[in-house]
C-alpha cells in the first residue's frame, strides 16, 4: 500500500517538474537570450488557454473509451517531450510559436490526466481518495518549486538548458507511466455519452443563470491576472541587472528561487482555506483573493532589490491568497450551487473560463499592451505595467463585491460535506 501511494508521489512530482522547469524562467530566455518582441511573448502563454480549452476533454474521452490512461499519459508525455528537445533548436519567434503550442496541447491534458490515473489507482487499492489524494498531490507543487530551482541553481534561468531539463523529465515520467498500475477504460457500453455531454457542452446552460454567469466571467478576468506574473515576473527581477546598484543582488542572481516563495506560500494558504471559509463564506474569500491580486501587482510596481525588498517578498507571500483562495473557493461555489448530474462538466467549465479563456486572453493581450505602451527603446516601464495591472485587479475586485451576490447561510465546508 505505501508503495503505491510512493509511486503516486513520483508521478506528481515529475508532472509539475517539467513544467516548473521553464514556465516561470521563459521569459528571460526570450527577452534577454533571444531579444524577441513582447507582442509575441504574449501569444506563447496563449497556447496554455488555447490547450486547456479542449484538449482535457478530448483526451478524457479517449481515456474512457479507447486507451488505459496511464498508457495515454505517457504517451503524452514523450510526445510533450519530443517538442521540448526541438526548442533550443528554434531561431524564430514564429516556428517557436507553433512549437510550444504543441507541446503544450500534449502536456496541458496530462495535468487532469494524472489526477484521473492517481484517483482511478486508489480507488483500486481501496485508499480513501479524499484522504489520501491531497498529501499526494502537494508533491507536485514540490516538484515545481524543485524545477524552479534547480534551473537557477545550475544558472540556466535564461539558458535553452532549460528546455532540456524539461524534456529529460518529461521522457522519464513518460517511461515511468507505463510501470504504473493499469488504468482500465471504465466508461461501459450502457452508460455511453453522447460527445457533446462527453464535453461538458451541456454545462454551458449555465450561463443562462445570472450568479454563475457572472462568476464564470469573473473566473476568467483572474485567470488572466495569474499569467501576468507567471510571465513576466522573473523577467522582472532579472532586468533589474541592468543597474549597476542591483546587478550582484540575491534578487537579480537567485531571481527564480525568489519567485519560487509564490509556490511555497501556495501550499501554505491551502491549510488556511477552511478556517476562513467558515468565517467569511465564499464571496467574501473570493473577494479577498482578488484584493491579495491588487497587493501582489502593488507591492511588485514599487518593490526593488533594496530599500523595497521587503515589498517584492511580501508580494511573493501574498501570492498564496490570492491564488488559492479564488480557485478552491471557486470550486467549492460550483460544488454547492449546481445540479448534481451536471456538477462535474461545471467545474470543467470553471477550470475552462480561467486556466483556458483567462490565459488565453490574459497571455495574448498583456504581451501587446505591453509592448505598445510600456515599452521603449527595449526598456520596460515596470512600475507602470505592474500599476496597470493592479488597477486592472481593483476594477474587477469593485465590480464582483457590488454585481455578484451570494448569501452565506451555512459555512461552505459544511454543505460540501453535507
């Protein structure tokens, strides 16, 4: 039994390892190796939203149909990798473009595929998932924070290397996964959907009710704010070499295991959730994430690597809140407000609205604004593109707190429970 649940701490580990290796460090191979555009940056992070939209969906129906899903997840994972190893061999932001985009419509599915392939193993095994998943699943944010430094730790934060590093742990989990315990199809001919419920289509009647609606809309303005700073903010540390009174800074040399406290504090908040969902009820947890949002774009626009140090750490820690506390609130929304038989296509859509249209928009947009108005000469203005980006979040913050309205009569956890 402990070998198993060993062998799922594995497998999520490497999951987000090959991820954590480039995601948060690719800017500075783009901006300062290659000395490509900003408007193009921007549509590289498209290509997450792009994949998250359908390529779950589809490749859980392959999975419940077709092909075990442990065999599918490697395979996925090899061919992830294959686009990975081709990187450093791009020269062009164009071919760089199409590039990424496939490896991440191979990657993008895996990250629901590894959590079907751990629940499905459990369950076999008879473990309590509820239980014993979410330990489990933490090694991955582990796993990323490991990539993340390990990158700047063998100063590869704006080396092509770090594409390699990805590649090697993507070929191992690959390999890895077809060792694993078999993932039987387990959708049976009497219980056939059609495509469209496959998809989750179905789900989309729910924007015919004002409240989830406006929450789905609301999910996909932060799942834009998330990509800004996984964007761009170990960009943002590292040009802070450029003056000569920070180029020696911890910050500028050790920029990414800087960053890599967002991760940290992330698995930290986590534990927080409940007490104050009890306290507040979800709106107003929603609503503090988006303020932690302002914060965190904030403290990041007047922080520097000396007198406002303590702001871009700050900033790291605040991170936390406001990520978790809008995507697992968010979730449990969608668990207590909707009909059982579609609860499961709506939180497809939740994940859909900010990990797909959010990034997508978020990616595509920032990258040209910034490049139109906050760039000059090749210099960015960070103090007014983090500024922007905080008034951005205060706008939506002012609108949910006056537009969304919901009630809370019992604690959330306990209806959850219930």
């Amino acid at each position: 039994m402990a070998t198993i649940k060993g062998r799922l701490i594995l497998m999520s580990f490497l999951q987000f390892f090959v991820w954590g290796a480039w995601l948060i460090t690719i800017g500075n191979y783009w901006f300062g190796t290659k000395q490509w555009s900003g408007a193009e940056f921007g549509a590289i992070f498209s290509t997450l939203g792009i994949s998250s939209i359908f390529m779950p969906a589809i490749t859980g129906i392959i999975a419940d149909k077709w092909i075990r899903a442990e065999r599918l997840y490697g395979l996925l994972h090899i061919l992830a990798g294959l686009a990975l190893l081709y990187i450093p061999q791009v020269d062009n932001p164009t071919t760089f473009y199409w590039v990424i985009f496939g490896a991440m419509m191979c990657y993008m599915p895996t990250i629901s595929l590894s959590n079907s392939v751990a629940y499905t193993i459990l369950k076999n095994n008879e473990f309590d998932v509820v239980k014993v998943f979410p330990p489990i699943r933490v090694w991955g944010t582990i796993g990323f924070i490991a990539a993340m430094w390990f990158t700047n730790l063998t100063d590869n934060k704006a080396s092509a290397n770090m594409f390699y590093i990805s590649s090697v742990a993507a070929f191992v989990l690959g390999l890895y996964s077809f060792t694993l315990p078999a993932c039987h199809p387990q959708q049976s001919e009497k219980s056939q959907k059609s495509f469209a419920e496959s998809l989750g289509l179905h789900a989309f009647s729910l924007f015919g009710n004002y409240k989830m609606a406006l929450f789905l809309l609301f999910s996909m303005f932060l799942g834009a704010a998330l990509q800004l700073t996984n964007m761009y903010g170990d960009v943002f540390l590292s040009e802070f070499g450029k003056n000569p009174l920070y180029a020696d800074s911890i910050i500028v040399k050790k920029s990414t295991l800087v960053m890599s406290i967002s991760q940290i504090s992330e698995t930290l908040f986590i534990l927080a959730i409940p007490f104050f969902l009890k306290r507040f009820g979800i709106k107003q947890v929603m609503l503090i994430s988006m303020i932690a949002w302002v914060l965190r774009f904030g403290l990041l626009a007047y922080g520097d690597p000396a007198g406002g140090l303590w702001m871009i750490l700050m900033s790291c820690i605040v991170y936390g809140m406001a990520f978790d506390f809008f995507n697992i609130s968010g979730s449990l929304f969608v668990e207590t407000t909707t009909n059982p038989s579609i609860r499961s296509s709506a939180q497809g859509l939740f994940m859909m609205m900010s990990n797909g249209f959010g990034a997508f928009f978020g990616g595509l947009f920032s990258g040209m604004i910034i490049d139109k108005f906050f760039t000059h000469d090749g210099n960015r203005d960070w103090h007014g593109i983090w500024l922007s980006f905080a008034i951005y979040a205060l706008i939506i913050a002012v609108l949910f707190a006056v537009l969304f309205k919901h009630k809370h009569e019992i604690t959330d956890v306990e209806k959850v429970n219930h």
